[in-house]
C-alpha cells in the first residue's frame, strides 16, 4: 500500500525568496525613487552652487557631487543589481549626505551681505530617506535626529546674522521634516514586511490544507482498494469449498493492485483509446466474459487525467462484481454489457444488465458496495458522478459520468 508522509522540511531557497518577495521589491521601488529624487535635487542646486559664496580654495562643485554621487549609483543598484547591495548603497549614501554637511562651513565663506539657506539643509529629506533605507527603525532615527541638527547648524554657520533662536527653529523644522520623511519610508517596510509574513502564513495554512485532502484522498482510495481487492477475494475464498482457478486468478489480480498502488502513475493523462483499453482491463480483471462496446460515432478526443482514470475503473469494477455477484437468475443466464461513449471533455460509462435487480431505496447507506465504492467514490471526484437505476426482476443500470 502506498503512505503519505508529511513533515516540516527545513526551508528552501525558494521558500526564502518567496518570504520576501515584497520586502525585496518594497526596497527596490523605493531605491529607484529616492536615487532618482537626490539626482533630481543635484541638478536644481547646482546654479545656486555656482553663484554662492565660496572658500575659492575649494570647489564647491566637488562637494555637489560628493554628497549626491552615492544616490545615482542607489538607483542603479536598486533597478538592476542585488537586493543585498541596495541596504549597504543606501547607507553609503546617507553618510556621505551627512560628510558633506559637516564640512559646509570649511566651503562656504561665511563673509556675505544677506542670507541663503545651505542646499545641504534644503536636502534634508533624500539623507533621511536613504538612512529608513540602510538601516533598523532605531539607527535609521538616530541618524535622521543627528543628520537634522547637523544641517540646521551648518547652515547657521553660513548664512550671515544667524541668532540662536533662528537656529533652534530650523532644528526644530528639520527635525519635523526628518520625522516625516522616516516615517514613510519605515511604514512602507513594515507594511512589506507584514505582508511577507501573512504570504507565509497563508502558503503554511495552504500546504497543510494540501496535505490534509492528499491523506483524505489516499485514505479514501485504500479503503476502496480493501473492501473492492482484498475483502471481494477473502469473501470468496470463505464461500468456496475448494480452491479453483477463478479463486487463484482473484487473489493475484488482488495482489498485482495491492503492488501497484505502491508507485505512482508514470503518466498524468490518458487519450481516449488508452482510457477504453484501462475501463476494459478493469471489467476483464472481474469477468472476462462482459462485453465493452465504444459506439462508433464516439471519436471524440479526450484527456482524462490519470487518477479520474483510476476512480472511473475503480467504481465500474465495483459496479461488474456488485452484478455478478448478486443479479444472476436462477434458470437463465443473466446478459451484461459496458458501453464507454467519449465526448469532447467527458466520459459516460454505463453497466447494464437484465439480471434480478433491487430496490435503491431499501440498501442502508453505510454499504460500501453502492454509497461508497460506486456513488461515494464518483461524487468525491471533481467533475465526477454516478446514478444507479434498478428494480427488482427489472434489471440494473449503473451509469459513471465524468467532464472536464
């Protein structure tokens, strides 16, 4: 017999991709976006660059492009590099954001009539943006406070008749727009991250589900292959007083089923000939004398998927011993037949004989023979179904019906 087992395997590269899918691609929206931002930004400072005051010592264009150089190359990386590498260009970025900062005032001279706010301040926001990027929630905050106060400083130091009070409000602004810059930047991450985390949980509750129907189904098809193979043979050999050929070909048709259950199909569908020659040998495997006829206008294609095969063959070999077994008359010799008629995406299969027949009404639905192995197996298959109509001294016809 053939067992299913199921254990929690250890995680695989796919299951690790697939954990963060919208981590990954939360991370590469918003590097793209931020690099493309701080380029964008370099290129609206620059004329203010090229006019301001300056230590003539040092270009001023140099600190332009050392501050911002890290961000092109973050919306490189974000768009066709690793994912790893966008967290450590990130922070490269924002460093380097925070270094020019530092030595504003060593670029800038301080000797001018009037006032302008240093573009390091007016940038603050892409050198937040890149730090919610690099780093945790608690880093990427520190450095956001820190980075505030540095270019609110800076730019007191640059900009003529600055007053304390003055730079206390641009603290205090520049903290209100690092705060809300990293706030956008850390609820898109956890938001990915939580959907990262109920994808798992929702591809968990789907294997289990899985794994579940898959014992459910297995369990259904050996109990089938017990009461159908093993109890049909054991049943006959207590009536038998003797062995006989007919016993002996039983019990090793039962134990060929029992060695095939144990491999799985090596083909997932079967043609419309294959099927009529499968539904054959299941008939020839309980009386090699019943007749299987396939109309001749039956030519339809058909792709019958290999375990809708198997419930098929397995209901219409209950469905041959249930007749055999039980409508023969005394007197005169009980005529049967399978007709198979192929349609585009489906199959009716129908057993007919002129035998005693019964009542369906008076057979107790706990008995395998109909409610379970016939009517229970067809209606557990997807697309599946099953009728028996029968009367008593009026024959049985039971009738399989499966479409795609």
């Amino acid at each position: 017999m053939s067992t299913l087992a199921v254990a929690t395997a250890p995680a695989t590269v796919g299951d690790i991709e697939f954990s963060r899918a919208a981590t990954e691609q939360i991370l590469r929206r918003l590097g793209v976006m931020v690099g493309t931002a701080a380029m964008i930004v370099m290129v609206l400072e620059l004329p203010a660059v090229l006019v301001g005051p300056v230590n003539l010592s040092i270009w001023p264009e140099a600190h332009l492009v050392a501050a911002y150089l890290m961000f092109g190359v973050l919306a490189l990386v974000s768009a066709r590099g690793r994912v790893d590498a966008i967290r450590r260009t990130a922070g490269a970025a924002a460093l380097c954001y925070l270094g020019a900062t530092l030595v504003t005032p060593l670029v800038y001279s301080v000797v001018h009539i009037g006032s302008f706010a240093s573009w390091p301040y007016r940038g603050l926001a892409v050198g937040v943006l890149a730090a919610g990027l690099a780093w945790s929630r608690r880093v990427a905050t520190a450095f956001a406070a820190v980075l505030a106060v540095a270019t609110s400083v800076s730019n007191a130091l640059v900009v003529p008749d600055s007053s304390m009070g003055s730079t206390l409000g641009d603290i205090t602004r520049g903290l209100g727009v690092a705060a809300l810059f990293l706030w956008c930047v850390v609820y898109a991450r956890a938001a990915a991250e939580r959907v990262d985390r109920e994808a798992v949980r929702q591809r968990s509750r789907a294997a289990t589900v899985a794994a579940s129907a898959a014992r459910e189904r297995e369990s259904t098809r050996f109990a089938a292959l017990i009461h159908d193979a093993v109890l049909s043979t054991l049943l006959e050999a207590s009536r038998a007083h003797r062995s006989s050929a007919v016993l002996r070909n039983q019990a090793a048709r039962t134990l060929e089923q029992l060695e095939q259950s144990r491999r799985a199909p090596e083909i997932d569908h079967l043609d419309a000939a294959a099927t009529v020659e499968f539904l054959r040998e299941a008939v020839r495997t309980v009386s090699a004398e019943i007749p299987v006829q396939v109309p001749s206008r039956s030519t339809a294609d058909l792709c019958l998927p290999t375990e809708a095969a198997q419930v098929l063959a397995a209901a219409l070999s209950e469905a041959v011993r249930n007749s055999v077994r039980h409508a023969d008359v005394p007197g005169r010799r009980v005529r049967r037949s399978v007709t198979v008629t192929i349609a585009t995406g489906g199959i009716r299969v129908v057993l007919s004989d002129d035998g005693a027949g019964f009542d369906p009404a008076r057979v107790s639905v706990d008995r395998m023979g109909i409610a379970g192995s016939i009517l229970g197996r067809m209606r557990a298959l997807a697309g599946g179904a099953a009728f028996v109509e029968s009367a008593p001294g009026a024959g049985t016809v039971v009738t399989l019906v499966w479409g795609s």
